[in-house]
C-alpha cells in the first residue's frame, strides 16, 4: 500500500510541474503577443488580401513590341513590386503611402495614434505602361503615371486635409531573375503640383428633370434587369412633360464587379444614347448604394471614376457628375473629415480624368450646400422640408454661391398618408408640388422625385418599417396604372415657363 502511494505522489509531483511548466510558456507567449505592436485596420477587410481583378492599377500601351509576352501572373508581380517600393515615392520614409491594397493599410496603423498628426499619402489615378519589353523577358522597362494626394491625419482632433496634390510619372526596370522579377530602378522622371485652374464654361441652358428609375426596375435593379423599351417609352414620356433632363444612379456594386461590369457600361451608354434621341441631359450619380470613405478604398475608387468617364465623359447627354447621393448622411457614422476628404480626392480624380466633366455632390439639405464650395462645378442640395421655407432655403444658398449654378436636384411629395394609414390625395401632393416649385424660380436647376410609383421598394434602400416603405412607394407624379396625376400635370405647366425663361446664373467657375 505504501508503495501504491509513494508513486502516486510521485506521478503528481511530475504533473504539477508539467503543469507549472506550460503555464510559464503560456504566459510567455502572451507577453511576447501583448508587448507586440498592434496591427489596426478601419475595417477587417482591410486585413484581407484583395482579389486580383480589384487591383487599382490600370495597363495601358501594350501594343508595343513583345508586350503580349506579358502575362497575368507578370503584372501581378510588377504591381507588388510597385507596392514594396512605394515608401519611397514621397520623399520620406515616415510618410506611408495607401494604394488601395490591404498589404499596404497594414503599414499605416500609427495614423491611429491619437497623440501624434499622421502625414500620409494616397495614390489615384495610377497607369502603367511598358515601353520596352526584351524579346526573351527578361528586362522590362514601364512607365507609371499617377496624382499623389498628400495628407494630414489627426486623430485626436478629428481632423482630415488633403494638403496638395501631385502629377508624376516615373520609369521603372525588371530584371527577370531564378528567384522571379526583380526590380533594378525607380526613377522619378516629372513632378508637378496641381493647382485648380481657373476655368469658365457657359450652362445653355436651365434644366428641369426627374429622378428617373423604371418602374418595372426601380433602384439596384435598374441596370442589372435594365429593361429598354420601357426606358424609351419613359423618355418619351418626360419629353412631352416637357423636361430637358434626367438623374440617374449608377449602383456601385453592379458597376465594379468584374462579372457584370462590362454590361454596365454598355448600357449606361446605350441609356445615355436613348437621352441623346430625345435631347435629354443626364446627371449621372456615381457610388450608389455604397457608404465606405475609407483610405484603401481610394485608388479603387477613382478607378471606377476613370471607367466611368471612359463610357461617357465625352458623350453630349451628359450634363454633370454627382460624385455621391447625401453623402452628408454618412457624417456620423463615417465622420465628416473622412467623408469631406474622400470627396475632395475624387473631385480631382475626376479633373485628372476629364477636365471638361462637371462635378457636383447632392447634398441631402441646404445647410451643407457650402462644403466643397470652391471645388464643386454646380452646387446641388435636396429639399424635403416644408414648403413654407423653401425660398429661405434657396436664398441662404444663393448668397454663398457667388456665381456657381444652384441645383435643387431632389424635391417631391409622397401621397401617402399617416391619417388615412395609406394613400392619400394627389391632389395634396400637387398643391404641395406647385408650392415647392413657385419658390425655386431663381434656380438653374430643379429634379423632381420621382416620374413613377413603384410597386416594390427595397429593404436595403429604406428599411423594414412597412410606413417608410410604403411613402416611397407613391412619390410619382405617374401612378401605378401609369396614368399622369394632378402633380405631373404641375411639373409640365411649370418646365413650359421655367425652361423658357433666361438665366443669368450661367457661369461655372472652378
């Protein structure tokens, strides 16, 4: 018994110390995980590799020799190491540079310290270009063009501001080696610091127009079920209603999938050609239905700008580009530095893109019509508020506009109605139209939401509350059998004396 005893305890000696053992490495571990520096990202995304069909970095001139020798898998290399060598392009290596990839977000967590002004850098607009590619690739020579965004982050005080903007163009070597491609050199060859030029372009015209969905394809759905000869039918509908121009929405996701994007563009352009057929302008609003200002969505986003202005910056039914619907919407829960600085780098990667594409931002009500103001082509805000102030509204604007056009781009009234727990009387809806209208005659531009009823509103758009749903649902001045209602009857007396009238407000200054 003794013995049974004596090794029992013996045993228990040795698991204690197995014990004691694995929590000190434990514990050592933990301290060596805790004493680490911390990895932070805006979003877990921000963590995860990104798929090769999102890289923010558009080829272009490969129609020199050998260039077709080029393959996928090389590009992907020359980007990453594009990526490596990017702590060098500002000209300091405490400056981290945010193109867009989650390997680089990772290099920039000290931006949030909240005790120190992060400078950081972004890059829009990047294009490579091989000039030389050796018959047997092995050395490859490309160009890269770009705008640098430089920045000042401080945390502390909430603060955003993009200090200036940069064009440059540099020359990069590979050398094709047994361990892959290498690079030999990375040569800044031009820098200029971009300066917002004076310009003066002539509005010909006022513009009267309708938000315009399908009412077969409201929202998401417009593009991707996109059905055309209702479209055509529609067009020729606000034609005789006697309105020059549209709003369209361009849904950001159906936009920038690789599976559908090239359909996208086809029949944004076939729908901007449909307007042309009628002499209908189109105020094209890009970034639908996505709400994300974050840095490493920056060059990705410019991207889809530059494809966009690709299909149809010259096409002549465009009248401006609405770079985000109410994006003052987004101010709490992105915050308004993170919100104003995205629109400001969009706004010139528009003018790098296409100096000839006015720009605006739909502002969700007047008293932000001011942000942005300098950097803006017209000056666009909603109104949804009681008629009784619209014209002090409209005048608090005017007086900060100096001679930028005004746009109230989204007005308009529901029939729907609390008392009556559902539809309530287009004749109400007209007399509150006719009031809305009466007070913008010193506008140069005026939308009205919307040109049908729908039947389906989606979710995702408006919410789950079936009262919030059901408003949007009878907001047209055509109701669901598609018959004209006493307010469109007010949108065509109104566009036959507003459009005729001369405007003096015609200068855009940028």
């Amino acid at each position: 018994m003794m013995h049974v005893i004596s090794n029992f305890g013996i045993k228990r000696r040795f698991l204690f110390a197995i014990i004691l053992l694995a929590a000190a490495l434990l514990a050592s571990a933990l301290a060596v995980r805790l004493s680490a520096p911390a990895q932070q990202y805006d979003y877990l995304s921000d963590a995860i590799e990104l798929k090769e069909e999102i890289l923010s970095v558009k080829w272009t001139g490969l129609d020199i020799p050998n260039a077709d020798l080029l393959s996928k898998r090389d590009k992907q290399e020359f980007t990453s190491l594009l990526k490596l060598s990017d702590g060098h392009k500002s000209g300091s290596a405490k400056r981290p540079l945010i193109i867009g990839q989650a390997e680089t977000a990772r290099t920039v967590s000290h931006c949030d310290d909240k005790n120190t002004v992060c400078k950081a850098s972004v890059y829009l607009n990047r294009e490579l270009s091989p000039n030389y590619v050796h018959g047997d690739l092995r050395l490859v020579n490309l160009t890269e063009s770009s705008i640098r965004q430089d920045m000042e982050v401080n945390q502390n005080l909430g603060k955003i501001s993009i200090k200036a903007a940069h064009r440059q163009e540099r020359q990069y070597r590979f050398v094709l080696t047994q361990r892959g491609w290498v690079m030999k050199t990375n040569e800044l060859v031009f820098e200029e610091t971009l300066v917002p030029a004076e310009r003066t372009e002539m509005l010909p015209n006022r513009y009267s127009g309708l938000n315009y969905y399908p009412a077969s394809a409201p929202w998401s759905k417009f593009w991707s079920e996109y059905p055309r000869e209702e479209i055509k039918t529609d067009l020729e509908l606000i034609n005789r209603l006697g309105a020059n121009s549209v709003r369209i929405f361009l849904n950001h996701g159906y936009f920038t999938d690789p599976a559908t994007k090239e359909i996208a563009h086809e029949r944004l352009l076939d729908f901007m050609d449909l307007c042309g057929d009628k002499n209908i302008k189109a105020i094209v609003t890009l970034f639908d239905l996505r709400s994300d200002y974050r840095f490493a969505n920056w060059a990705g986003d410019s991207l889809h700008i530059g494809e966009v202005i690709t299909t149809v910056g010259e096409h002549p039914s465009l009248l401006a580009m609405d770079l985000k619907n109410q994006a003052d919407l987004d101010f709490d829960s992105q915050g308004e530095p993170q919100v104003l600085s995205w629109l400001e780098a969009m706004i010139q990667s528009v003018r790098d893109h296409s100096p000839r594409v006015s720009v605006t931002v739909g502002w969700s009500d007047a008293e932000h019509a001011s942000k942005l103001l300098n950097l803006v082509d017209l000056i666009s805000y909603h109104d949804y508020n009681k008629p009784s102030g619209f014209a002090d509204r409209f005048k608090s604007v005017q007086a900060i506009a100096k001679s930028k056009p005004i746009f109230v781009t989204e007005i308009g009234s529901s029939r729907w109605s609390l008392l009556k727990f559902g539809e309530g009387s287009p004749k109400a809806q007209a007399k509150r139209l006719q009031q809305q209208l009466d007070q913008l005659s010193g506008a140069s531009g005026v939308f009205v939401w919307t040109l049908h009823d729908f039947e389906n509103v989606p979710t995702n758009i408006v919410g789950h509350r079936p009262w919030r749903r059901d408003q949007q649902k009878i907001f047209g001045i055509m109701d669901h059998d598609g018959q004209m209602l006493p307010a469109g009857e007010i949108f065509k007396t109104f566009n036959s004396t507003f459009l005729s009238t001369p405007h003096s407000s015609t200068e855009i200054s940028q």
